[in-house]
C-alpha cells in the first residue's frame, strides 16, 4: 500500500469523496454533517492523502490544521471492497505520524453516533483516541462523537 498527498483531481477519489459525503447524509441529517465536500477539501489548512495499490484506490483521509499543535482528522473513509482490511488503520497511522513530525501535541476528530459509525470508533480507540467534548467549532449533537489523542 502506497499513501501520498493527493491533489483531489483524479476521478477515482473524486468518486470516493462522492460516496462518503453520501454516505455521512444518509446517517445524519443535514446540520449533523460535518464532512468536507471536494471544494472544502482542497483548503490550504488541509493536507489529502489516498491510499493505492497500483491503480487501485483503497481510501483517504485528511488533516485539517487548526492552530500550529493541533490537528483534526477529516474524510476518512474506506473504499467498499476494502473494508476491514486495515486501509483506515494504515492511513490513520500515516496520519499520526504525520502530525507528529509538524509538531502538533493533540489530534482530535469528530464521528458519527449512529451504529454504521461503530467500527470507527473502535479504530479510534484501539490508537489511543480518548472521548471529549466539542472542539473548535463544534457544538454538543446527539449525531456526533468527539475524540482527541495527546501526541
């Protein structure tokens, strides 16, 4: 598997980004999306990686920067015939090390709360991603979960 910064222009993530913003509305209502759309994502406060085998295009994620030691995880999101096969954990785990080198101390995210969003929540966990409250921006909802992890 090869992750690499990824301009958003290939048609292939463009489709991946399609589908997880489908997939955020088909679970939440509207003012519970938190997902950044293709124009959202190509901000200059956020870095876009994808993951490859060859040709193939397993899934992303991304980091927003909120201030120079605190970073937030954005779009992850798996391919279907990719699923738990270690794509997300892999990108994750690219993603944190990433954050370690900019020198950020905190990582923090927001997730779903309904059932389709358990298994990244238990990623979450299992890399040392702690339960808190609204960061940044956000405010209490009933459709999100927030995590941090202190770098």
């Amino acid at each position: 598997m090869k992750i690499r910064v990824d301009d958003l222009t290939g048609k292939a993530i463009q489709a991946l980004i399609q589908e997880h913003m489908q997939g955020m509305h088909e679970d939440s209502p509207p003012e519970s999306v938190h997902a950044l759309d293709l124009e959202g994502l190509k901000k200059p406060e956020i870095t876009f990686w994808s993951a490859w085998e060859g040709d193939e295009l397993l899934g992303c994620g991304a980091i927003k920067e909120l201030d120079k030691t605190h970073g937030e995880i954005k779009s992850m999101r798996t391919a279907k015939v990719h699923l738990r096969k270690g794509v997300a954990r892999s990108i994750l785990e690219h993603m944190i090390a990433v954050a370690k080198e900019r020198g950020y101390t905190r990582l923090s995210l927001e997730t779903g709360s309904p059932e389709s969003f358990i298994p990244a929540v238990k990623l979450y966990e299992r890399l040392g991603f702690a339960h808190c409250g609204p960061f940044a921006d956000y405010t209490e909802d009933p459709y999100s979960i927030f995590m941090t992890k202190e770098l």
